[in-house]
C-alpha cells in the first residue's frame, strides 16, 4: 500500500524539529486536512519514552475522519513513533526521526498505511505523492514561522 518515505536537510535544530513534530496539538494550526486534533493523554514511560495517545480530525473533498494514535515520543534520541489505533484505516504507521548536522538538522520521515474504505483508498492513491509533499511542506513552513529561517 501507499508508502513514503523522505531525508530532508533543514537549517534548524534537531530539538527545534522535534518539538514541531511532537506538539500534534497545534496541527490543525498548519497541516493539510487536519481539521481537529486532540491529545487524549501523555504517560511518561521508565525507559525515557513518553506515549501520547491523540486523535486527529482529516477532512479532504466529502470524507471527514477522526482516527486515534499511539504515539511513542523519545525525546533523547529524538524519534517519534506513531500507530494508527481506531478510523479508517486498516493499518498506518509512520517514523521521525531528527538528527542535528552542522549547517541545522536532517529530518528522515516515513509513513506507510491503507484506508479501510476503497473509494478513499483509490482516491488518496491519485495524489498521494502530492498529499505527502504538502504535509513535509507545511511542517518546513511552520518550522520557518516558529524558528526563522537559520539554524538557532
């Protein structure tokens, strides 16, 4: 099923990035067809780990979807996990993982999952390339919104 899977090079700080990434809060503040998120709960695990469980809102053309998250945040690696919990899909997973270089942070994100309904499958599978490149996207033009546009 649909992945995606992108390394990019960012003029900000890996923790800079991280934070972004982490605050599923604010995204329906800047991401692409989030039109509600809610963080149901954050457990602080003994490995280090924190597991935050959230739902997000996705409205695209008719189709409006919640769907809840596991999300494992480790903020001293800086790497977040996520697995889909409950909606429409039938499974969907995705990584991020943020490791700082000497001109800012590279960024490797991946993400790989397929909707339980086939005509929302067929169509997101039309523009999926597109639908990926616009969320990187709007995470870069947040990053550049919330930081600047040079490293801190």
């Amino acid at each position: 099923m649909p992945t995606h899977s992108e390394i990019r090079r960012l003029p900000y700080t890996a923790q800079q990035m991280y934070d972004l990434v982490a605050d599923v809060a604010a995204y329906p503040q800047f991401l692409p067809w989030c039109s509600a998120a809610r963080v149901r709960s954050v457990t602080p695990r003994d490995d280090g780990a924190q597991v935050m469980e959230a739902d997000l809102v996705i409205s695209f053309k008719v189709f409006r979807e919640r769907f809840g998250s596991h999300v494992v945040l480790w903020p001293e690696t800086k790497k977040i996990d996520t697995e889909y919990l409950d909606g429409p899909f039938k499974y969907m997973k995705s990584t991020w993982g943020f490791a700082d270089t000497d001109t800012g942070c590279e960024v490797d994100f991946f993400v790989d999952f397929e909707f339980k309904n086939a005509v929302l499958q067929g169509i997101i599978g039309l523009v999926f390339n597109e639908a990926m490149q616009r969320i990187v996207r709007a995470f870069e033009r947040r990053a550049a919104d919330l930081y600047g546009t040079s490293a801190a």
